[in-house]
C-alpha cells in the first residue's frame, strides 16, 4: 500500500509509516530573533534533506526596504543531486502572483495570507528519492530578513512512478504584436486570424514524461491612448446590462486584454493542438471580460487591473482535478490578443511533475529584467 497521500480528507484517517519533521529560522538561542538575514548577493541554504521524502509545506514571510524585493529574490530547488535546478522563480511569482506585489487570495496550492498577503504558503507536494536542496538568494542591494517553515516527510523509499515538482518563471516585455495605426479599435482587438499558433506567448516548454498542473500568467496592459478612454456613462466594472446597451460606445474604446486563446500542445503535436481554447479568460475559468479580484481553490484574479484593463493584471489556474499529461513532451501557449496583436508585458510561472531528467531551463533573466514596470 503507497505512503502517500491521496484526497486529503478521505485518506485523513489512513495511518502511514513516515516520520515528519520540519526545518525552520527558529532562533536557536532561545531568543526572539526568528528569522535569518540575506545579505546582497548571498543565498541562504533553506534544506538540505538526506533520504527519500516529500515537502508537503513551505511557509514564509519577509521584510526589506528595497522596492520591488519580490522580483530581487529567487527561490531554487534541486531533488536527488540533480545539476540543474527544478524550481527558479522570483519569490513572489512562485508563491502565486507577479509584478513583485502581494494581496490575500486563498488556492488550494498557493496562498497568500494576512497581514496584506505578505504570509505565503505552497502545498504543493514535493517528493525526492535521496536528497533535497532549496536555496533563497538576495540579488538586491539591501538586506532581506526572512522567516520560514519547511514541513515535510521521511520515507523508507520512494514509488518509482513519483514525479519532481518543477516550477519555471518566464518574461516577454513586451510580446511581439501589431501596430493599431489605421485600424479601428473593433477591428484590432477581434480581427485578424492566427492559423498555426506563432508567435503565442509560451508559459512552459518541457521534455519528457509528466503532467502540467497550472500557472500563474502576469500582464502589464501597455496600449494607451485618448481613443482608449472609458466612457462616463457605464459604469466600472461594468454590469453586463450595460455593456449590451452600449456596445458600440464600448467596442470604440475597448482595452480588454484578453482575446487570446490558450493552446496546448502535446508530445510534439502540430497545429491544432488537442488543447485548444477559446479565451484568455476561459483559460482562467472566468467569463465575459471579468474586471474584479476573485480567488477559488483551482483559479482566480489576484489583480483584476483598473479603468478599462488598464495597468497590472494577475491570474491563476492549477490543474489539480484534470492535469494534463505528456508522453514526450508539451508547450503551453496562449495569445497576447486575439491573433498575437497586442504588444504588453507577459510574465509567468508554470507548475509541473515530470520524471527526471529534465531539460535545462532559459537562463533566467537578469535583475533588471525581471523588474515590473512602473505603474
């Protein structure tokens, strides 16, 4: 009978042979000082972990000083004395949101909780054969103070079948679209046809055996323009009775950002994929241009953006009831607009399992590059 887990309540009940420990930044002299300081530049060992197991909770919370912090730090991890890394993410992006902000919003794998979302928890399980290495490193200019919690499990040994938690952050700032110069606004945000799926904004690329089980997706809205201005008489967020009385008024002005259809392709498939979908907020398991903040276990709007999806947007989905499996290989993709019109800044983290070896990942951007725009 397996040692692991399965639905959490029903197998609560189920007695199993593992013994559970925990690391933390407890003050070991008894005082107060819970937490260990980054300095710039150093990273801070958070495990080390001899034997087969499994990470079923990671726990932290943070101070600095220093704007824009959350894109400063990256959080890595290794299992079973691997080279390259499984997890490299910026801190804030892999516990659920991007642009280097927090807010509360509660997921069944990821939340971040009081006070102003700055307490972040993972229940992703994270098992290992024989080793785990996870690794904080401060590439700001000031020092972070850095409060944690790793809970996890020992085992005898580990199912063969058990895939790595892998999880990859990655940027394009700005995507690649179309100038508007000459075209209505309803004919660049619902024009054009994208046969073939180029130029899509890709959340992961990966090979191997495995299954993708979500990500977060970050979009910085840059199309700007006194054509773009929201009209006095609707209201915003708009109700949907007042978008069908003034569709035309709002169709002239309209900013949504997300005609984009999500593509899935699977073990090297050519266009169309067998995962293809039909709009970035469906994607994100919402519906009809969604403008306000919302969190549930399997999706949400941690940043639902401003006046007319203006500014910053944050969305999530985890693939927990229905992930999507790969043979060989898989690509997830989604459209910046509606044909790859739309010219803003995507960012995003994918979640995944996969048996080991993994390909390397894109070299990560530098600082710099990661950094959000300003408002």
């Amino acid at each position: 009978m397996s040692m692991f887990k399965g639905s959490p309540l029903g197998e609560l009940p189920r007695i199993r042979n593992v013994r559970t420990r925990r690391i933390s930044s407890w003050d070991t002299t008894g005082g107060n000082n819970d937490f260990r300081r980054i300095q710039p530049g150093d990273t801070l060992n958070l495990a080390e972990i001899e034997g087969a197991g499994c990470i079923n909770h990671i726990w932290c919370t943070h101070l600095s000083m220093e704007p824009d912090y959350l894109r400063k730090l990256v959080l890595r991890m290794w299992w079973d004395g691997e080279e390259n890394p499984s997890v490299e993410a910026p801190l804030g992006d892999f516990f659920g949101m991007g642009h280097a902000q927090m807010t509360p919003f509660s997921s069944l794998p990821l939340q971040m909780s009081p006070a102003d979302g700055r307490s972040f928890n993972c229940f992703f399980p994270m098992p290992f054969g024989s080793h785990a290495h996870l690794a904080l490193t401060n590439e700001g200019e000031t020092d972070v103070q850095f409060y944690y919690y790793i809970d996890y499990e020992l085992h005898d040994s580990l199912p063969a079948d058990m895939g790595r938690f892998h999880a990859q952050w990655r940027r394009e700032n700005p995507c690649e679209g179309v100038s508007d110069e000459g075209m209505s606004n309803t004919e660049f945000s619902f024009g054009g046809e994208n046969i073939g799926g180029a130029g899509n904004y890709v959340i992961l690329e990966a090979e191997g055996q495995g299954h993708y089980v979500g990500c977060n997706l970050n979009i910085h809205n840059l199309r700007t323009g006194e054509k773009l201005a929201w009209p006095d008489n609707v209201s915003w967020p708009m109700r949907m009775e007042e978008a069908e009385g003034a569709a035309d008024l709002i169709f002239g002005c309209f900013n949504w950002y997300g005609e984009g259809d999500d593509m899935i392709f699977i073990d090297g498939e050519e266009w169309p994929p067998s995962l293809h979908g039909t709009g970035t907020e469906d994607y994100f398991n919402t519906a009809y241009c969604p403008a306000v903040k919302y969190d549930a276990p399997y999706h949400g709007i941690t940043l639902p953006g401003g006046p007319n999806w203006s500014g910053k947007i944050s969305l999530y989905r985890f693939h927990i009831e229905d992930p999507i499996h790969f043979q060989k290989s898989i690509r997830v993709t989604i459209e910046h607009g509606h044909a790859n019109r739309r010219s803003d800044d995507y960012s995003s983290t994918a979640y995944w399992y996969q048996i080991e070896p993994h390909a390397p990942f894109p070299a990560l951007p530098s600082v710099q590059e990661r950094l959000p725009r300003p408002d």
